[in-house]
C-alpha cells in the first residue's frame, strides 16, 4: 500500500466544501508514544501513522470562528467558540494520512450535539477561554458533559517565531487534510484544506491536564516533543467517504 506523502501545501482535493471555518490562536503540543499504545484506539479500518517508528499523542488548543455550511455565511454566535482536543494520527487503507479525535471539548453545546449525532465525532460541552498577557497564552478548559464532568485542563504557553523552514515532525504533525471517524457502523473519511500553517515556535511554561488521561491514553510523564503555535488559518471541508464498510 502506498501512503500519501506529507505534503505541507497540497491542490485543494475536493470540489465542494460542506463546511466552512477558521481556526485561530492554535497551541500544538505533541508527545511520542508507542504505536502499540494508539492501535486499538483507531477506527476499524486504520493504523497507526508513525515517524521514525513513533505514534504521537497532540493536545490542541484554539478558536473556531464562523463555522458555516458550504458557501454560506458563519452562523451567528453558535459558529463561533473554544476548543481543546485530543488527536491520534492514522493512516487508512487507501494510504490517506488523517487524525482521528478521541476527544474535542468545546464552549457551545449546540455544536456538540450536531457533531455527536451526525458524524459521532467525540465532542464534549465544556467551560473554555484564552488568556492573553502579551506573548503568554492561557487555555483553560473544564468539562461540563457529557463527561467525565470536571475533567480540565490549563496549558501555559510563550509564542516566539516564526518557523522559516518547519522541521519533518513539525510537519508530520501539522499537515493533516482529513479526519478518521467511526460512524453509523462505517469508517469514514473527511477531506479538508487550508493555506499551509504559519507558524511559530513556543515554549510550555506549565501544563496541568486531565483531558489525555480521560480520553483512554496515559497521561503525560516525558516533556513534549514539540510545542508549536500559529495565528490560524480559513479551512474548509468536503464530504465524507466509507474507507471501511460493515464486516
């Protein structure tokens, strides 16, 4: 099987976006993990993507502005939130590279709701906000539902510069145009794209988190292995296809 290659700036693959948005004030911080670790947490029909025979677990923070459907405008207000999740990285049978979600906490539950029932992507309604003290960024999160309720987490982070020329790993991480998701009985696949990530080198000044060890995998003990940030970019996405089916 051949497997797509990294490609930080690809030809947008899809003709029609079915959902619209943009990310912004995004904090990726990643940890290496044994790729044993990851395997039975990814949909049927998926396996761990690895670099350098590592799997990586990415605690992300950010805001999503003006989600929409297709051309249309954001919707008002409940387009617009915080999020923190918890991603894996997979590779399907076709040799399609993508993330797989094992938790996206989010500040509106309308949102939530629509994600769990249409794509049963693992949202969760949770209390979130961005504290800014110059170049010092605070992510707070604290889970509402559906549960485990209370579960948190607060990353402190210092944005420095701009990465001229991103390393593979920096890449690997980040150039990810499509979600893994199990959904209905089926695997599916959700294309997206976006302009190739500015981004900028950070520093983790302190992590307190609750949301790795609640999602099914073990909670943090080494430092990261990369710790990145970036102002956002406009994305938008296509349709889902079935890369595994029933049985």
């Amino acid at each position: 099987m051949d497997i797509e290659p990294v490609d930080p700036a690809p030809v947008r693959a899809f003709p029609r976006a079915s959902l619209r948005q943009r990310w912004t004030d995004l904090t990726f911080v990643h940890w290496a993990v044994a790729p044993e670790l990851v395997a039975p947490l990814l949909p049927a029909g998926t396996r761990p993507d690895t670099l350098d025979g590592a799997a990586h677990v990415g605690l992300v923070g950010f805001r999503m502005v003006g989600l929409g459907l297709g051309r249309g405008p954001g919707v008002p207000y409940l387009g617009t939130f915080w999020e923190t999740n918890v991603r894996l990285y997979s590779v399907d049978d076709a040799g399609r590279r993508a993330v797989v979600f094992r938790s996206l906490d989010a500040s509106r539950l309308v949102p939530v709701l629509v994600a769990r029932a249409s794509l049963r992507l693992p949202y969760l309604w949770s209390r979130m906000r961005l504290d800014r003290d110059g170049d010092t960024l605070t992510y707070h999160c604290r889970r509402r539902w559906p549960g485990p309720a209370g579960a948190a987490s607060r990353l402190v982070v210092r944005v420095g510069d701009p990465i001229a020329d991103p390393t593979p790993l920096e890449h690997f991480l980040t150039a990810r145009w499509g979600l893994h998701t199990r959904a209905y009985g089926r695997t599916l696949h959700l294309p997206n794209w976006h302009p190739r990530w500015p981004l900028h080198r950070a520093e983790l000044l302190s992590l307190n988190d609750e949301l790795v060890a609640a999602a099914g995998l073990p909670a943090p003990a080494e430092p990261p292995v990369s710790v990145l940030y970036s102002p956002g970019v406009p994305v938008v996405f296509g349709l889902p296809t079935v890369t595994r089916r029933p049985g």
